[in-house]
C-alpha cells in the first residue's frame, strides 16, 4: 500500500486476499471486520476507496454488497491514441481532477463526460513499488530538424503530481467525446525555470514520425512541443479502455516508470544534470533517452565536509558545507548545491564528467583537472595525495557547518549521476 499522511490517528483496515494491510502502509494485525466497514459512512467509504485503495482493491470492494456496487461506481479509463488511429501510449490511464493542489483527488467515474479547458491529472497504479503514477513530461532534447526547437519526451512520474493535462480543440467547459480530434497540453506548478519539465510554460502532446539514417523504416515517437503549435492541436482522440481492456484487466502488465532525480540541472541550450539518491532510485528506473553517460558515486558526510567518490576513480572529491549557505528543506547536502547555486555544484559536474570519460577508458589528466577545478575566485584547491582526495577550501572567514547530519560511507549503496547532451 501507499504511505499517506493522515489528518488523525484512525487506522483503517481492508481484508483482501493479499493479507491484512493497514492505510497508513505498515502490516497491523488488527483486523476491521466487515460489519466495521459496513457501518462506515459513504463518504468515509469513498474517500478510503479513491485515495487509500489500489485500483484492483477498490474494483474488489465494490463487488462486496449492492451498496458499495453503487456506491463505488466504475471509474474513468482513458486511452491516448493519435488522430490517425495507428498509434496509441501503451498504458491506460485513469482520470482525476486538478483545479485543485490536493494530490489525491476522485476518481472521475466511467458515466461522467471530461470538459474542454479543465484541469485533469492522467495515472496509472504501478503494483511493483505500491505507489501512483502520473504522465507527464520527462526529459528535454533538441528536434534533430531543428536544433532551435526543444521537445520534452514522455514519462511515468511517481508519487505527488506536480504537472496537470488539460483539453484542447473545443469550447470550455464543453463535453469532450469519443472520437472527436482534440489537442493535449501539459504544464506543471514549478514557476522558477521554463527548462524544468515541471514549469508552469504549456507544451502541446503530439505523435511524430521521426526518421531514422540507421533504420529504413520511420517510427512514431510521442513527444511535448514547447509552446502550444497550431497544426498540432486537434491530432489526438481520446477513447475508452474498455474497447483495448476487459474490465477485469485492471493492472497494467508491464509499466517503465522514471525516477525522478532529487537534483535536476536543466541547461538552456539542452543537456541535464541529473542526481538520484537511493532513495530516488527506488521510485523507478533512472533512464535517460539519448546520449548520455551514467556514473556511480558514493556519498558521506563527516564533520561538515561532503565526500564524494565515483566509482571510476581512485580519489575522491571533498566539499565544505558552510555557515553561510541557504539550507533548502528536505535536500540532501549535494542537491542543495545545485539549489542554492553554489560553484561547487559545478566542481561535482566537472568531477562526474571526469569519470565519466575515465569509465571510457581515458586517462585522467591531473594538472588539468586541478586548474579547471580552481578556476573559481571563491575557493581554492588541494591535492591531498595521501588521501587521495581532492579537497575544495575556503577563506578561513567561511565557517564549516557542525550541524550537517553525519552520513557513513556505504559500499553498497551507490548514488546516481546522469550528464545527458
């Protein structure tokens, strides 16, 4: 099950064939009899079933007595395929509101019609990790036609939705029907960057046919224009599950969900920097499309100083936390760089991509390596060859933090980094 917060301390408990699973996502033995669950009201019953219940969890609720059978009405199920008909995302996708903030909002049941010009979260249940899915933008590339032109790729996003769809071709408020050529756009609730897959700047979805010099034979490729494009908003339909699905076919066979990375470095003339901590990497797979290089890291903290080591070098990089460095809440040490815009963000990019090219079988100039790291007025840089670790210092007026949690390092757990182009 999925771990919510909730408002009070009732734990509720569903007996299914799975075992006796508590809401809060522990085991309790504590088992809520049915007759418990019979006397609940509808809208206790309603909000367990849509925010609480796996999909497959509520669909077996609903079978329990004629109330819930009517009560739990079958939800909404939509399949996105272009205007063509020849190409269709994998995955159906159910359907929830978004005008508001609140994450885990109703179902929109099967008999309820969606509206042109409002706001609607589209997921899917990933049954691996316990946890929601939602579609949306993933990662930004150049057109190959184009390189002025950038296009974010599609992906499964885990836990709390931060970018909503909304449907385009129509009036507002006007029913949207099966069938009909519509548009789809995407934007997100990030207002600090416009590279960011999650920014509030509205993207149009289309399916194009890009040709490959490899391949003879051209493929379709569903992708996010930047900016909404004329020719390309009435190119999609939307149609029921239920003409691609059986009812009973409510688990999706096989889901590519993406991690989403703890720190995410979007440049303005294209390439990511991106960081996966362990527990980043447990929500998905860390999947970068197109060229890009993948380096292990390990990571502690001791006393204030950040070490790093990539698992291609034979020395590590040390950093300073400091007094004088905005703390952003809920970051590790090493995405707090990126956030607060520190220089030594951009020594761990230059030391990633330095192993990077070691993983490649290059060898590392060191004289090289320590004069682009020291290109910075702020701090200076020292070979410790005894150590073997390479250590960016301050002027003794910038005070090394002591209140930085002490991280031990692991040699099994690995941090991610990914450098795409």
């Amino acid at each position: 099950m999925i771990d919510y917060p909730h408002s009070d301390e009732t734990t509720y408990t569903i007996d299914n064939d799975e075992g006796n699973r508590s809401l809060n996502g522990e085991i309790d033995a504590t088992r809520l009899p049915m007759s418990g669950i019979f006397s609940m009201s509808d809208d206790i019953l309603l909000t367990i079933a849509d925010q609480y219940l796996t999909p497959a969890e509520r669909s077996r609720l609903s079978s329990c007595s004629r109330r819930f059978h009517s009560l739990l009405k079958t939800p909404l199920r939509i399949k996105i395929v272009n205007s063509k008909g020849d190409a269709s995302l994998q995955q159906g996708f159910f359907v929830s509101p978004a005008d508001q903030d609140d994450t885990f909002t109703r179902h929109i049941l099967s008999h309820e019609n969606l509206e042109f010009g409002k706001k609607y979260y589209f997921w899917t249940f990933d049954y691996e990790r316990g946890n929601r899915v939602y579609l949306g933008r993933h990662t930004r590339h150049e057109l190959p036609s184009n390189r002025d032109t950038s296009y974010y790729t599609l992906g499964l996003r885990p836990h709390s939705p931060n970018q909503f769809w909304m449907i385009t071709g129509g009036n507002d408020g006007g029913s949207v029907k099966w069938g009909d050529d519509i548009g789809l756009s995407v934007a997100g609730r990030n207002t600090k960057s416009s590279v960011q897959p999650d920014s509030t700047e509205s993207g149009g979805l289309s399916c194009s046919v890009v040709s490959s010099s490899t391949d003879t034979s051209d493929s379709k490729q569903w992708m996010v224009l930047r900016g909404i494009h004329d020719g390309d908003e009435k190119n999609l339909r939307l149609m029921p599950c239920s003409m691609f699905f059986s009812d009973e076919d409510i688990a999706e066979k096989t889901l590519n969900v993406h991690a989403i990375a703890e720190a995410d470095q979007r440049l303005p003339m294209g390439g990511e920097r991106l960081l996966y901590s362990p527990k980043n990497q447990k929500t998905g797979t860390v999947h970068c499309d197109g060229d890009h290089a993948a380096v292990d890291l390990y990571f502690w903290v001791s006393q204030g100083i950040i070490h790093v080591q990539a698992v291609a070098l034979d020395f590590a990089l040390s950093m300073p936390t400091l007094q004088s460095d905005p703390q952003c809440t809920g970051l590790s040490p090493l995405a707090n760089l990126l956030e607060i815009i520190s220089a030594r963000w951009d020594c761990l990019v230059y030391y990633v991509a330095t192993a990077a090219d070691a993983s490649d079988g290059r060898a590392v100039d060191m004289e090289r390596f320590l004069l682009n790291l020291t290109d910075h007025p702020d701090h200076t840089v020292v070979y410790d060859d005894i150590r073997h670790t390479i250590r960016i210092d301050f002027p003794q007026h910038e005070i090394i933090r002591t209140d930085v949690p002490e991280v031990p390092r692991d040699p099994e757990v690995i941090w991610k980094f990914m450098l795409t182009i």
